[in-house]
C-alpha cells in the first residue's frame, strides 16, 4: 500500500511536535513516491533534517554525504 505525500508529511510533522529531534537529523527511506516528492522534500527542510534515499542494488554508487553508508544517496536540495 502506498501512502500519499500529505499523510508522509503530516506524520512527521507530528513526530517533530512530540519529540526533540535535532537539527540535521538524518531520515532514511526507500524511493517511494512520497518519499521523493517535493512537498515531503520542503517538508524535511522545513524541520533542518536532511535525506538518504536507499539506491536500488545494482546501482553500484551513492552519491553526496551518502558515500559513508554504501546503497545510500542523498536527495538534492530544495
């Protein structure tokens, strides 16, 4: 089932509300659509966290900041 970039957003909207997550906070994730979408892209700037996406196995390189955890590439900047 696929949840749509609004719920993803309200979610962690809510978590951000309810515990201290520190600024530059690393959310991983698969590349789902929300996940990869703008307003979930806005949305994590807007709390100072940054992104790792999971690269798909047979991508063979990650990219950015990512290159310290390997299958992992960072999403670009909003």
């Amino acid at each position: 089932m696929r949840y749509p970039a609004g719920l993803v957003c309200a979610a962690l909207d809510m978590a951000v509300m309810r515990i201290d997550i520190p600024s530059g906070a690393i959310f991983h994730s698969d590349r789902g659509s929300q996940y990869t979408s703008r307003e979930f892209a806005v949305t994590l700037n807007r709390h100072g966290m940054r992104h790792l996406l999971r690269c798909p196995e047979n991508a063979g390189h990650v990219s950015g900041s990512a290159s310290r955890w390997p299958g992992w590439a960072t999403t670009p900047a909003v």
